[in-house]
C-alpha cells in the first residue's frame, strides 16, 4: 500500500499529512494548485510561457505546500524532488528521510511566510524494528524562480528537511556504532550539552572515539552521520585518535537507550561554565582555558551561529598576541632584552610594505618591555634584518611552542600554522597577521608555554585512555627568556594596553593584547591572551576591534573561574 497525503487545517494553519492512504498519479498537485502550473503537464497540454520577475504571494505558498506534500507522502522523492531547483541532489536526501531515517507518518504545518521563506513544523514518526517514537521539530524553506523554467521551486538545500543537515550527511536510524558515554570533568561532575552548549560537538567526538573503551552499549538512535572534520575553510584538522575518519554522529532521537559508559575528561565545569556565559555576550566569539603546568583543556566555549568548534577548529590570524613568541625569538638570539632600548617610531617601511602603530604612537628611548606591553609594532619589524633568517618565527614557534606539530588532543584539532615566508610577509607574520593562522586553543597553550617554558600539549582527555602519542617540542625556552617574556607579560597586565581587562585578576596575572585585520571587514578581530597562576587562556572575538575591548574580559572572567 502506497502512502498517501491528507490536506487540511491544523491549528488554524494549512497541513500536509501522510498517511495510509493511497493515491495515484499526480493528482496531489492538482488537489493542492487547483489545477495552477505547479507540478508536471501532461504530454497534452501546452507549455506555459516562461514566467520573470518577482515571485507572488500566491506562487510562494502553492509551491511550498506542493513540495511539502510530496515530501510527507514518504514514498514520492522524485516527485517532491522536481519540485526543487536542484532535484539531482534533492532526491537521495528525500528518499532516504524514508528508508534509511524510517520517518513516516509525517504532519507538516507550515507557518506565516517571511517573503519567499517558508517556516514549518514537523510531528513525524521514527519506527526501527519493534521501537517506535515521535520526532517533532522546526525547519524553514525559500521558494525562487526557476532560472530556466520559471516556475516557482524549492530553494535546495539539506536543511529543508531538517536544520542540522548540511551536504554529506544522512539522517540514519539504526544501532549506533559508538555506545553513549556519560562525560564527566575532572572532578567527576558530569557535563551535557544541555548544560555546556559548546561542549555538544565535542561529547559527539569523545563518544566516537571512545564510547567503546568508556564501557558503555549502544542504542538506537535517529542521528547524523557523514560529512568530514573539515575546518571551515575546507582543510582538515588532526584526527585527535588514531580514529580519524569521518564526523562524529549527531544523536538526534533515542529510540532505545544503550548504557552509557562515564569518561572522565581534563574539563573543569566552573571554568567551562564561566567560559560558556562570557562568550555569550558577543556574536561571535571563542575561548580555551588550559593548565600551563600539565597541559590539561579546562574549558572550551564558542558562541556561533553554525555550531562549530572555532575555538579548537579555527585558522585566524592572531595579531599581536604572536608577538609572544616574536619576543621569545628575539631574546634567544640576544636581539632583544627587556630592559634594553628599542626603537619605536610612528611607522616603518620594510621590503616596500609599510606598518604603522596604532594611531600612530611613537615611543622614545624605552625598554622593549614598554614596547612589548604597548603592542608596539615597529619596534618588531625594525629587528628582522638583524635575525638574518626568515625562517626564524617560524622555526620558534614550532621547535618550542609546538605550533605545527601533530595535536592528539581527543578529538580533531587545528595545531597552529606560521609557514616560512619572507621579506613584507614575514615581517606581517612577527605582529601576528600575514599567513599566521592560530585557533585560541594555540594562542592558549603558546601562553602556557610562555608561563611555564615547556610546551605541553593541551589534551581533552587522559592519554592512558588510549595510549596515544602527545606531540612535544624540540626544546624548552631558555629560563631567562621564560622569564622576561612572562614578565613583560605582567607588565602589559598591569600597566600596559591590558590593564583594565585584569584589573579585576589578583595573584601572578600577566597577558598580551592583539587585533587582526581581516580581508573585507571593517573592524578588526579582537584577541586577547593571558594568565593566572596556573591557568591559560585565549579568546578571540570576530569584529570586536581592540584585544582589550571584548576578548580582554572574556578571558579575564575565565581566569577568574579557575
């Protein structure tokens, strides 16, 4: 028996019903247009000429309910996909709402259009074996005009059919294949990611990698699976595991619960709940917390739109916050003391590129330490030809930071880039723009390693759990580097361009501003890096402007959790 579709009125608002009735042909479209040119003319009639222009009111809603019709029929993919700009692609994803998700009894109630855009609402039943349970939830669809044809079409994407799909991935019901865990922090209170929204994507990955040694049997569940660990710009991170392959499943229905095993992460829950409200204030912002002392993540928060793990993932360029490892460079080839003079004019041409401070303030006959807290840029730049090696930021940053070398954190991780460059670019690279690419994860353990001076690389949970290798650096600073850096980190803390975002922050506090210009943006990116005791951190906020405007007191009230 086919599935067929019921057209009436729920709440007030029209409904598409699927039920078990069954229908022939296409006489839903014409059931729904009241004979209108949505949906497929017969081999008799003529074909309508080809329509421009805006789309009407009237064309809007015939071709959304068109398509949500098909679409809860269940068992007529190719049709609802022809309803669609893009039905190639449409098909498989509607099919397989079907038979692979094995949603039926689909009810869509559509909302008040937004213009072309079309919200509704989905109360669908999701069946596996003998297990059946509802599945409500909300998604949206545009309607444009076909380019070719004319006629009013389904704006394609994988959200139409539900919000968390994106191209790659499948809505599946079946036994997972990695049991739940119960994560816990590191002292032992248990973490979701109800409580800790930023933590949902990264429970995903620890119960991929490790549900199976945390102990736990799998359920079933409606989830969704595929697609890559991808960064936003299409490069991948490390896998974190030896398990790299693939996304983790996103668990979106439990059918029949599995029991899950408890994992024990490096996490505190007061810094992560600390971490999760500060970045809640801005629209885009991400902040990491880590033990300089062990290496340990004790907080990971994002506040996006799109759910990504930017502060693990992200490739930005950190601007003066890299002039902690500058620095470092700088004072291990004796070009550079804290207590030394250094040259601080307004701007300073180098290899034909021109950089400037900002609003070009100039400092005289002061010690690298000023030049260092005022985020002095000149004062870097006018070094370089002294170091004789272009290949010396990136040689530093990998040999005693860690930058670039293979993180095995848990789950995927972008470890920081500083690729070898020269003349006007590698000068960029020494006040942290240019190709410098950083995740505030980097920026927080570059911090650590400056406080404690050896790199230790953050990890989310214990390496017992796997026996995974952890990267390690080449060498540790020289402790009179160690120290003058973490002192003129102090400096900027307490009376340089970082001041008033620690002022709140007692104990050995030290930090580092930084701002980083971005193609087509207007305002720069804020970031901020500091230190407490023994806790790092880093943030960076998206058009936030100077380091101690926004990212400054998300990382001050993170320091101050732990």
């Amino acid at each position: 028996m086919r599935s067929g579709v019921k057209v009436g009125l729920v709440g007030g608002v029209f409904a598409v019903v699927a039920c078990g009735v069954g229908y022939g042909g296409y006489n839903v479209y014409n059931g729904l247009t009241s004979g209108s040119s949505v949906g497929y003319a017969g081999p008799e009639e003529s074909v309508p000429e080809i329509k421009t222009g805006p789309l009407s009111a009237e064309e809007i809603s015939t071709a959304a309910k068109s398509f949500l019709a098909a679409w809860a029929a269940g068992d007529h993919a190719s049709e609802a996909a022809q309803l669609t700009n893009n039905a190639v692609d449409a098909e498989p994803v509607i099919r397989g709402y079907h038979d692979t998700a094995h949603i039926t009894d689909a009810v869509i109630t559509p909302g008040t259009p937004v213009g072309a855009t079309v919200p509704y609402t989905v109360k669908a039943t999701v069946t596996f074996d003998d297990r059946t349970k509802s599945f409500t939830y909300d998604s949206k669809l545009t309607v444009v005009r076909g380019l070719t044809t004319g006629r009013p079409l389904v704006d394609w994407a994988p959200s139409v059919i539900h919000p968390k799909l994106t191209a790659g991935t499948e809505l599946v019901t079946a036994e997972s294949k990695a049991p739940a865990i119960k994560a816990v922090d590191r002292n032992g209170q248990e973490l979701t990611g109800e409580k800790y929204p930023s933590l949902a994507p990264v429970l995903d990955e620890l119960r991929k990698r490790y549900g199976a040694a945390a102990g736990g049997t799998s359920g079933v569940e409606l989830m969704i699976q595929g697609g890559s660990e991808n960064n936003a710009d299409g490069t991948s991170g490390s896998s974190g595991a030896a398990d790299g392959s693939g996304a983790a499943a996103t668990t979106l229905l439990t059918l029949a619960e599995g029991k899950a095993g408890e994992l024990r992460t490096t996490l505190d829950a007061n810094v992560q709940a600390a971490a999760e409200k500060a970045v809640q204030k801005f629209s885009e912002a991400s902040v990491a917390a880590v033990k300089p002392s062990s290496g340990d993540i004790l907080a990971i928060a994002n506040h996006r739109t799109d759910g990504w793990n930017a502060a693990v993932l992200g490739k930005q360029a950190p601007g003066s916050t890299m002039k902690i490892v500058t620095a470092a460079m700088l004072m291990e080839k004796g070009l550079a003391a804290p207590n030394r003079t250094a040259e601080c004019p307004a701007n300073v041409m180098y290899q034909g590129r021109t950089f400037v401070n900002l609003d070009g303030f100039s400092l005289n006959n002061q010690p690298f330490s000023q030049s260092f807290a005022r985020s002095c840029n000149t004062a870097f730049i006018k070094l370089i030809d002294d170091t004789h090696d272009d290949t010396a930021l990136p040689k530093e940053a990998k040999e005693v930071f860690g930058i670039g070398l293979d993180w095995q954190i848990g789950i995927p991780s972008s470890d920081g880039s500083v690729p070898e460059a020269s003349g006007g670019e590698a000068a960029a690279q020494y006040i942290g723009q240019g190709t410098v690419q950083m995740s505030v994860l980097n920026m927080a353990s570059i911090t650590a390693t400056a406080r404690n001076g050896t790199f230790r690389q953050p990890v989310l949970v214990p390496r017992s759990l796997d026996d995974r290798t952890v990267a390690t650096a080449q060498r540790s600073l020289p402790d009179s580097v160690r120290r003058g850096v973490s002192d003129m980190m102090r400096i900027t803390a307490t009376s340089g361009t970082a001041a008033q975002a620690m002022a709140g922050l007692g104990g050995d506090k030290g930090a580092k501003t930084g701002s980083a210009e971005v193609d087509n943006q207007s305002v720069s990116n804020s970031w901020f890096a500091g230190f407490d005791n023994d806790l790092a951190a880093a943030a960076v906020v998206q058009a936030g402007g100077h380091g101690g405007d926004a990212a400054g007191p998300v990382v001050a009230a993170v320091l101050a959790a732990g």
